[in-house]
C-alpha cells in the first residue's frame, strides 16, 4: 500500500511536539492525514497550534486512532501509551515512517547504517557520515523525516535507546553497537531494558547484514559470546587485543582480519592519542569497509577528523597544562573511558543526577590526582569516593576549574585538566552543549589572566 493511501483522512496522534514530532506532522499532512497533537508540556497558544488538533482524552477516545507516533523520550510507560497499547492500536515513530516510505520508494536499493551505544555514537556516525559525503541522522540532531525525499545512496543514522525502543520492521545493512553501560535509567528503569532497547537495532537484521560490536565491552560480548537469534553477520572490534576473526587496532595500526587480512599503518595525530578515540577511529574504519570502500579511501577520509565539541575536546595548554572539555560525558561509563585516556589527571566532576552510583570512579585512584566535585550531586559522589580520592566539593564549575588550575601549577607536574561531569547538565544548564561553551569560557578567561 502507497503511503498516501495508507494515511489519507485517518486520525493519527502525535505524543510529543519537539523537534522529531513537528517533523512527523509536516510530513503526515502532506499525505492528508487528519493529525492530533499531545504533548505533557506544550503550551498550546504559544506554538500556534490550532486547539481542534490539541488531543483532549476527554474528547476523544484513544481507540478512535488509526495509529499513535511517539517522540523520543515518551516513555513505553505514559498513560496514554499504555491506553493504545491496551486497545490494541499501533504505535510507531518517525524511525519507522522513514522506513516504511523507504521499502516503497526508489531509494530502496540505498544503504541504512544504524549506530548505536551508550557513548561515542555521534562520534562514529559523523566520521561515517563525512567520508561518505552525507549527513548523519536521527539522534544526531538532523531530523530522518526531513532527508526522506534525498536520493541519498546511504543514509548514516544515530539511533537513541528512546528510538529504539519502539522499532517495529526498521532494518539497517549495517548496524554498530559501540558499548553499553548505565544511562538512562530514570526512563528504562531497569539496566536489562535499557541493554534491550539498544540490541533492537539488530533485530530485524537478516543473513546478509553486519552488525558490528565493541568486543571489549563485557555487556556486549556476554551476550553476543550466545547466539540470540542474531542473523546477521558479526564483526569483533577491539582496541585491547588481537582478534583472528575481527577487526582490531593496535600501536598505531588496524588489522582487519575480517575482510582483507591486511593491516594499515595510520597517520598519528591528537584525535588517535585518545583509546576511546582509537576505538570509535576502527568501528568506523570497519563499518565503511563493509560498504566495499577501498581501505587506503577510508582512511585518508578517516584522517580528516579531529573530533566534536564537548567530546573530550582539547582546549589548549596555560603553563604547560592541558584542558580537556568532555561536557558530553553525562554518564559514568563516559567519564572512566575518558579518564582511561590520561596516565595522570585532575578531574572536574558532578551535575544533575540520573541515578547512577559512582563507585567506579575509586578505580582510578592511581590516575585521578584530585576529583573537584560540582553540581547538584556533588555530596552523592563524595559518598562515594571520600576514602579513595583526595576531593573537594566546589561553589560551581568557576571555582572547581580555578582551584584544579592552582593545584596543577603548585605541583609542578602540570596534570592535565578533565572536565568530565558523569552527570546531566539540567542541575544548572539547558543541554551539555551549554555546559561545555561556558567551560571553554572559563578557559579563555584564564589564559587572558596569565598571558
């Protein structure tokens, strides 16, 4: 059935008006559906939608819908949700009104690379995105729906575990689960839902697709160490050992022992200095060669790029000492892999909590010089790490950065600077890109000091 026909004239609800549902509206009116809107905090009159298109429950009955699109984030557990769910209508998202259009377009033939994972997975999708001349999107922040019409011959796709969660038929080529550890668990509630929501994006993969996993993660090779059902081809990719059946780097090389048997001597650069880097570096390296792409293109594609703000983004050096931004670690497991990186640090640490527990962080007692600790849950992490790391609790980011610039100077070992909050921004900030600028602010201010 064309997608016209399949919509024309039929209610359809739309759960959540931010960026993806205004993007599901725009595309559902072009095929003349008759499109109802809700949204737990939209204020009707300040985005000018007309109120015959707000959903009243009072008004109108749930079953009464065609179909239900829910946003990222409208969790499986909203009253609503649970009401459909419970009548039996179907319900879908913009992931799947991309798909759907797609199987019926000529843009059948063309490539879907979907990535996934807790950390790293903006990252990859862009050095993907780069070497293949196109856009990410999704999760990235450039909504599908709005690529649908392209005649894009491949469309790299950051996938959320909110997206995830509601993929019915969705099927990419290839698919990269980069790691998977805590986060979002004041959504999923459960890690088990979380983990699940995430290895969907394998589940409709057939024998002919590859998934490629983080073999270094022990969530993911316990699973994946099963079969589960997985169709699609497996490739193994490490950054800590050799691999005979997978793709792996090592000193400044990838041996890819999956597809050519052949290792590549790479540029080295400060993005490579970094070992969470190295590994997003060969997980993108291993998606474009199952594309068929020429090794030597891929790498010279891959050379190019040098990171995304607020990714453990260098700053600079004042007297010697190095700053590090790393706004985008809002959970634990993306602060410890950016820890990993340094022999010796002083970390600025703490934001909006997600209920995380940071008894990991003891772990680095060996690397972590002093832990300056900011934000809402700063008390939560002393808890943690008072009988393990020297710490102290800060005013705010200003004062934390200030007193780490101090004592890294008076040690005279310059220790590098890590901010990295294993939090949320939302204590203080709207998004961690916010969080991130006004660090690299601070910066700024205290090189005009010294210079």
């Amino acid at each position: 059935m064309q997608i016209k026909k399949k919509y024309f004239k039929k209610d359809i609800l739309i759960l959540g008006f931010g960026k993806t549902g205004k993007s599901i509206a725009r595309f559902l009116k072009n095929q003349k559906a008759n499109i109802f809107i809700y949204d737990d905090n939209l204020d009707v009159t300040k985005n000018k939608i007309k109120i015959k298109n707000f959903y009243d429950p009072q008004q109108k009955k749930i079953s009464d819908f065609f179909i239900i699109f829910v946003s990222p984030g409208i969790s499986k557990n909203h009253y609503l949700v649970r009401k459909a769910n419970k009548k039996k209508i179907p319900i879908s998202s913009d992931i799947e009104l991309f798909w759907e259009n797609k199987i019926v377009s000529s843009n059948y033939s063309s490539n879907i690379l979907g990535i996934t994972g807790t950390n790293g997975k903006s990252t990859i999708a862009l050095m993907i995105s780069n070497v293949l001349k196109t856009k990410p999107l999704g999760n990235f922040g450039n909504v599908i729906l709005d690529y649908i019409d392209k005649k894009n011959k491949n469309f790299v796709i950051e996938l959320s575990s909110f997206q995830l969660d509601y993929i019915n038929d969705f099927k990419p080529n290839i698919s990269i689960i980069s790691n998977i550890n805590n986060d979002h668990l004041n959504y999923h509630k459960k890690f088990l839902n979380y983990f699940n929501a995430k290895i969907n994006i394998s589940k409709n993969q057939e024998k002919e697709d590859f998934l490629i996993v983080n073999y270094d993660d022990e969530n993911i090779k316990k699973f994946f160490s099963k079969k589960n059902n997985i169709k699609a081809k497996i490739i193994k990719i490490s950054n800590k050992k050799s691999l005979t059946r997978g793709i792996y780097y090592k000193e400044n090389k990838i041996y890819d022992n999956y597809f050519t048997n052949k290792n590549y001597i790479l540029k080295e650069n400060s993005f490579l200095n970094l070992r969470h880097n190295q590994l997003n570096y060969t997980l993108a390296f291993s998606a474009l060669l199952a594309l068929d792409l020429k090794p030597n293109k891929i790498i010279k594609g891959l050379d190019k790029f040098q990171g995304l703000p607020h990714r453990l983004e260098f700053l600079g050096k004042i007297k010697k000492i190095g700053f590090y931004n790393d706004s985008k670690a809002t959970n634990l497991a993306a602060t410890c892999s950016a820890i990993s990186s340094f022999k010796k640090v002083i970390l600025i640490v703490g934001g909006f909590d997600k209920g995380e527990s940071f008894k990991e962080l003891n772990k680095f007692s060996n690397i972590i010089i002093e832990a300056y600790l900011v934000g809402e849950n700063a008390g939560k992490i002393r808890k943690y790490i008072d009988r393990k790391l020297t710490n102290k609790v800060c005013e705010n980011l200003k004062d934390a950065l200030e007193q780490s610039y101090k004592k890294s100077l008076s040690s005279g070992k310059y220790y590098p600077i890590l901010f990295s909050p294993a939090s949320a921004s939302f204590d203080s900030y709207k998004n961690f890109e916010q969080r991130g600028n006004y660090f690299r602010k601070l910066f700024h201010n205290i090189r005009k000091k010294v210079a």
